[in-house]
C-alpha cells in the first residue's frame, strides 16, 4: 500500500482495501469509521473497474485524502485495528511452503513489488522444502511510481507463465528450487 501510495497505480492498494472490506465483517466496521465518504464513492466505481480504468479514476490519489484523520492507508496498516491484524494473518499464510511448485517472477527495479520482498518469500519457501521457480526479470524503468518496471516485466514474462502451465500438465514442474535471469 506505501508503495503504490499516489502514483500512477494507487488503485492497487485500494483494490487490497476494498477486498479486505468485501471478505472481513470486521475490516467492513473499521473502515465505516476510518474512511471518508469520498473513499466510499471511489471505492463503489473501483468494485468493477480493471487497472487500466482505475489510472483514470484513480491514478495519483494519495490514500491520506481518503481516510477521517488525514493519515495513510500505511499508517492505519501499522496501527492494532482489524487492518493490521488481517494482514498478518494473510503474511503468516503467505509464508507457509506452497502444498505445489511455484513459478515467481521478480524485476529488481521494480516500483511497485519490491524484488527483495519477491526474493525473500521465494528463500522462505525454499528453506521450507517448496519447490519454487524464480525468475529475475529484468527490466528498468525511467521514472518510479509510473508502474512501467512492474508492468512491462509481467506482461513480457507471460511466455514464462505459459510454459510453466505448459510444464505442469506435462508433469515437468520444478522439483527443487531454481534461479534464472532473463530480459
């Protein structure tokens, strides 16, 4: 949420928001009390919006605007409420070793997922006996918060995402942890 924060792709965070609204009654009741009735309008339009509509509705709104007290999406996430406890419970399911292989993509110019996050999880699952393809995808983008070095790499990766697919009905997935670079 700090990370896409007012750039071109805010909509990210407040997609995370407005999921965690959707799936907990708890988050539902926090967020009538930290949020603006501004939040609530561009949250109704963001419900059935893609990324690209949302740059248009949402790119470069800062959460702080959104919020009763005037503080960031971030800030409300560091603070005891039912926010913070859901997305830990969320990090701490994240962390378990993935029950099948999995393939993970990470540019370390990224703006938006930062590669060492991305390199971490993978290590984490590693130690943990997971079965992890992890892919550097390296591409630079010019300016940070436009989400160019996140989207690009996932775009041009979907060859890679089509021939692990392809590997798992094929029976071929990984068996152990691997590391490539690619561009």
């Amino acid at each position: 949420m700090n990370t896409v924060d007012g750039t071109l792709i805010a909509a990210g965070g407040f997609y995370a928001m407005n999921a965690l609204m959707e799936r907990y009654p708890d988050v539902q009741e926090y967020a009538k009390v930290a949020l603006n009735q501004k939040a609530e309008k561009l949250f109704e339009k963001l419900r059935t919006q893609c990324i690209a509509d949302s740059i248009l509705t949402a790119g470069f709104v800062k959460s702080e605007t959104l919020t009763t007290d005037g503080k960031s999406f971030y800030d409300h996430t560091k603070r005891k409420n039912a926010v913070n406890r859901r997305l830990t419970e969320q990090l701490r399911t994240a962390l378990r070793k993935p029950s099948v292989p999995a393939l993970v993509i990470a540019n370390p110019f990224d703006d938006i997922v930062g590669s060492p996050q991305m390199k971490s999880s993978a290590d984490t699952w590693c130690r943990k006996g997971g079965k992890i393809k992890f892919v550097r995808y390296i591409f630079e983008g010019r300016r940070a918060g436009n989400g160019l070095s996140h989207m690009v790499p996932a775009l041009r990766a979907t060859d890679y995402a089509i021939d692990y697919m392809v590997d798992g009905f094929n029976g071929t997935l990984p068996t152990t942890c691997t590391v490539s670079v690619a561009n």
